[in-house]
C-alpha cells in the first residue's frame, strides 16, 4: 500500500485469525484495511497441520476454574459454533479445500487412555456424547498402526487444507469490499481515537485496530507479548503413497494425533501422501537434519515408511499461553488483539473474528467473556525460553517413560 488510507478497522496480520475478522467485517458492511507483513498465510495458518479439533487447548476444568460454571457452558457453546461455521463457511464462499471429517486421539498408555475416558465424560456432560473409545482390539479398524494402545473416535472433528480455506476467505472477504495489503508490515503504530498504522510506504488511519499477528507479531506491538510463547512445530509431507498402503494405515482416513505434550499428528492428503506433523519443540529451535529428524518420528508410528521420501518440511511458530487458552483483549478502547490458541487455532480463529467483528459493531458481550480469562505472563529476557523447557521438561519426560 501507499500514501495515506482511512478506514473504519485496520487488521494487522493476514492469518486465520486476521482474515476472518476482515470477512466478518465485511459481511457487516464494515470497513476494513488488513495488512500482511509477507503473503497471505506467511504465519502459522498457512503452514499448520490442518487439524480441527474441538475443544480448548485446556481442560474444560480447567475452563470452569477461570469463569466459572455458566461463563464456561457459553464457551463451549462458542467452541462448538467456530466448528460448525467452518463447513457452513466452505459451502457459502465454495472453498476447495479438501475439507474431512472423524479423529482419533490415539493413546500410548493407561494414563493417557484414562484421560480419553475423562474427556467422554466432560464432553458428554456439556451434552456432546458422539465421542466413542476404542480399544487396542478394534484400534486397527481405524488407524494401522500398533504404536498406540488405544484412542478415542471424534466424529465432530477433522482435517482441512489450511491454505487453500484460508485463500478462500480472503478472496471472500475482498469480494465483499475489505482490502487486503500483501508485503505491508505494519511497522509503526500511534494510539489515539484515530489510530495511525504506518507502513514502509504509507499509513493507516483507522477508528479501530485489531491485532491478529499472533506469535509473529513481533516488536511492533509489544504489550502483549509476554502473555504468548511462541513455539515450534513441523510439519512433512511425503511422496505420494501406493493407495492400497493408505488406506491399510488409514482405514478410515481420519485425522489422528497423539495424547503426548510434544505431540505428532497426522492425516493423508487429498493427492495421496501422508502429511505428519510433530512438535511442539518448547525450545522454538529447529532440530538438525529436520527431514530425518521427521522421518525418524514418522516411522515410529509406520515403520513400514522407512524409506519413503520425504518431499516437502517445514516448520512454524504456535502461540501458546500459560494455561492453554486463547488470550483476547484490548489494549485500549479501540485496539483488540487475539492469540494464543495453544495448537487448537483452526477453529478458534474463526471465533476471534467473528467476536471482534461483533464488537466493533457494538455488541461485545461475546468478546468480554473471552478478555476475563486472566493471563500470566511468561517470564522474560533470557530466562523465557529456558523456564519454558524446563516446566515441560517434566511433562515430556513422563510421555516418553509410557506413564
Ligand atoms: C506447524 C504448525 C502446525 C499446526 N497445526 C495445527 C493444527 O493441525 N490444527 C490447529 O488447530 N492448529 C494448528 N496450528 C496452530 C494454528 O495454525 C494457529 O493457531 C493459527 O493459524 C493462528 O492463526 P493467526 O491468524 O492468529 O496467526 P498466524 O497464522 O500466525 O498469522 C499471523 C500473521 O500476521 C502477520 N504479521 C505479523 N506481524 C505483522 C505486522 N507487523 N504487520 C503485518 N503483518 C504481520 C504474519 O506474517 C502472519 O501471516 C499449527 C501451527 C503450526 C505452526
């Protein structure tokens, strides 16, 4: 972009998180200026396993804890609305996008099969009973694989190509008259009743300022970073399979990830490849010889893959919070930020959107029981990384031993 530009909103960030907002703002008739440091899904939502998972990162215990027992029942209504508007927006903007449905949760010990237990029951409780066990007996019906001892079966989760859904919301957004800005880094914010947004070659003027650079947001913004730790997850993506082989590993072709902290996660790919992704490295360091490293976690899982090429890898910051769910706020009455989905983000993005595009249009009850949750800050200078590996140090240690 350049010269000066007015605008009623200026979203920072051309992610999930920025790009449904720019859509529902649209949709409302909004005014909207977004602006992406590099393309269109530079960050996380252009490179993530396009797993869509319901639920929060945390526990809905840990929910209950935080607002309370009503605030939390209307949380769970809102998580089950962002995965519902996922296949309502597919069809209304008819996005190609190769979007699937069923998951597995796949254990790898007692305690892990117990939690999956716990979790049927929490969810059946917030009356969503479609969750079934599966036991080591009946697990080669989903997935072929005898790494696991067990999982549970989610008919309401599911996979998606991340990409290709989030082009297609930003051309829906465009469509509908919001105007997206490619290669325009917002590098210079001024607070005010105008916000001003400079960018290297021009300036955003705005009544509003909406945050959606999540864990590469950077400096420009630096409020809200201690709240937000970005980590690193990778994704590879092998050469395409003999079909006969697929669908012996995946039987039912759901997307499956693993109950561990450091988790895989995987699932094929409309072309016929297996697309497995692993992380989170607490660390935020990309592991040496990453294809190798990836093949080697891969074919723990299948070790039948042992020599399948790896074609395409990639790596990707996650913003993770303290207490695994999501961080929405205002800095000041006119600036709103989301992020930190902690992993689960395809879905909850989508809710960000919609309840900061709810706001600015002046009904913010939505995003006010989201902005209660209270967020602890990470520590900072250079004990933030080594405070992070070391509280999981623990937490990884017990997912290798099996226990
Ligand atoms: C490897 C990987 C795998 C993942 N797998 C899954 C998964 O399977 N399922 C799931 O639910 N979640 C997954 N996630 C998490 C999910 O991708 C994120 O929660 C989600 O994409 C966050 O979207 P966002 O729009 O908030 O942030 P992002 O997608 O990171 O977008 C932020 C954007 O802001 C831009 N930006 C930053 N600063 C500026 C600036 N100053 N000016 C302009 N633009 C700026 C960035 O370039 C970036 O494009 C994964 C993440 C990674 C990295």
């Amino acid at each position: 972009m350049s010269g000066t530009l007015r605008t009623k909103v200026c979203v920072v960030g051309g992610g999930l998180t920025g790009v449904s907002t720019a859509l529902h703002l649209a949709e409302r008739g909004i005014d909207c200026v977004l602006l992406e440091s590099e393309r269109i899904g530079h960050g996380a939502s252009g490179r993530n396993g396009g797993q869509i998972v319901q639920g929060y990162s945390a526990d809905m215990s840990k929910v209950e804890n935080t607002v309370g027992a009503e605030d939390a029942r209307v949380l769970w209504s809102m998580m089950r609305e962002a995965v519902d508007d996922i296949p309502e927006r597919v069809k209304r903007h008819k996005i190609d996008c190769d979007l699937r449905w069923g998951y597995l949760h796949a254990a790898y010990s007692k305690r892990q099969m117990d939690g999956l237990r716990g979790t049927v029951e929490t969810y059946t409780k917030y009356g969503y009973d479609g969750c079934e066990i599966v036991g080591k007996a009946d697990l080669g019906k989903v997935l072929g694989s005898d790494a696991y001892v067990g999982g549970m079966l989610d008919p309401d989760s599911g996979q998606i190509h991340p990409l290709a859904y989030l082009r297609g919301l930003a051309g829906a957004a465009e469509f509908l008259g919001a105007q997206i800005f490619e290669r325009s880094p917002a590098v210079e914010i001024t607070r005010g009743t105008t916000v001003s947004v400079r960018t290297v070659t021009g300036t955003v003027e705005a009544d509003w300022l909406v945050l959606a650079g999540n864990a590469y947001l950077g400096k420009v913004f630096p409020s809200i970073r201690p709240r937000l730790m970005p980590v690193a997850s990778f994704v590879a993506v092998t050469e395409p399979l003999d079909r006969d082989l697929l669908r012996a590993l995946f039987p039912q072709d759901v997307a499956v990830a693993d109950c561990n902290l450091a988790l895989d996660y995987f699932r094929t790919t409309s072309d016929g490849r297996l697309l497995f992704g692993a992380g989170a490295s607490y660390s935020a360091i990309t592991p040496p010889g990453l294809a190798n490293w990836m093949t080697r976690r891969m074919t723990k899982v299948f070790p039948e893959l042992e020599g399948v090429g790896i074609d395409h890898v990639w790596g990707g910051l996650i913003g993770i919070t303290a207490n695994r769910l999501p961080d929405f706020g205002r800095v000041a009455d006119n600036i709103l930020h989301a992020q930190g989905f902690s992993g689960q983000g395809m879905a909850l993005t989508g809710l960000a959107g919609k309840v900061m595009a709810e706001t600015i249009d002046g009904n913010d009850s939505r995003f006010k029981l989201i902005e209660q949750i209270r967020h602890l800050p990470f520590p900072g200078g250079p004990f933030r990384t080594p405070a992070l590996v070391a509280a999981m140090g623990f937490a990884k240690l017990r997912d290798a031993m099996g226990f």
